[in-house]
C-alpha cells in the first residue's frame, strides 16, 4: 500500500502495478497403477492459455473420456484443448480427474460354413446365433468387458463334420472347452 504524505501539493498520477497469480495444473487417473500415457503436471498465470496434452492417457478395458475437475460435473476437457483460469488462487493446485468409461467388446464366431448359423430378427436388427449341442441359441457376437467372468463358449456342431474345437484369438490350435478369460479385453473372432 502507499500513502500520500501529509501536507503534499499538486497532482499525482498514480499507476497500479499488477502481477498474475499461478497455479499449477496437476493430472489424477484415479488408478495409476493401471494408466500409461500419463501427461506431466506444469504452472500456468492467471489470463494464459495452457494446452493441455493432445495424447491420451490408455487404461485396458476402458475409453477416455477427458479431464474433468469434479467427477460428480458435466464438465470434461478433450485432450489437446487449450484451457486458463482454471483458479483464481495463488499457488493453488487444480487436479484433473480422467473419466473412464467401460470398454465393451465381442468375441465373433466364424462358423466358415454358413449353414450352422441361423438369423434372429429384433427389432430391426439382424443378430446371428449359434447353437450348442442342448439345442441351447448362444449371441454372436458375444459382448464382455475387462470385468466379465469367464465367458466359455458351446461346441459347435455340424452335420457329417466332428468338431474338433475353436481357434483364434488366445488359441493356436483346436481348443475344446475355450473361452473368453476373465478380465480379457479387445475385439477377437474365433472359427470353428
């Protein structure tokens, strides 16, 4: 502050100095354990533009769905974007929460012959089945997501054939009493 001595003839002018506050813009996954592709933490004055990192963080079984400053608010920053007066307190650390969303994802069959898979009409929309050997309809595809139990599949059957498994995605070879492990992640297709 100044004060005007007393006493004191004639103008003055007077001007306000000013000096932006900064804060520092930190980043929370909420698991970091599991998240790679972490941007770094930086400090930023008060009226700047900051961009925030254009990459991604990636957490298996799950999509990124921006920063957000509050969980609980609508409110999420894309990567890449340019953001500023995040605070409007000196030294204050805003931390950016990640949003995730739950990844689903399908296990396809292919049967290589058309004629061991039949059509289901819902609602407009066509869904192919297979069935087991109990004559019990088994979707294809089959939807799971990193936390889905163990999800084994049917055996599949065809006249004059006999199955000898399933092959593709963890599977080399014919594989009987396969399935989708639990806590797997990304699409696969099988054959028959």
């Amino acid at each position: 502050s100044y004060v005007i001595p007393a006493h004191t003839v004639g103008n003055r002018a007077y001007e306000a100095v000013w000096r932006p506050i900064s804060y520092n813009v930190a980043f929370d996954t909420e698991n970091p354990e599991e998240v790679s592709y972490m941007p770094e933490g930086f400090t930023v004055y008060y009226d700047d533009w900051a961009q925030l990192s254009a990459n991604n963080p990636q957490r298996d079984g799950y999509y990124f769905g921006g920063w957000t400053p509050d969980l609980s608010s609508e409110i999420a920053y894309a990567s890449g974007v340019k953001v500023r007066n995040l605070t409007d307190v000196d030294g204050a650390t805003v931390l950016l929460h990640a949003r995730w969303t739950l990844a689903t994802y399908a296990a396809n069959f292919n049967f290589r012959d058309p004629s061991t898979v039949s059509a289901y009409d819902y609602q407009g929309s066509t869904y192919a089945y297979m069935v087991d050997d109990q004559g019990n309809d088994w979707p294809n595809p089959m939807y799971f997501t990193i936390h889905s139990d163990d999800k084994p599949f049917p055996d599949a059957a065809r006249f004059g054939y006999t199955f000898l498994g399933w092959t593709g995605g963890q599977y080399s070879g014919p594989t009987f009493n396969a399935q989708v492990d639990a806590g797997s992640f990304g699409d696969r297709t099988y054959y028959s």
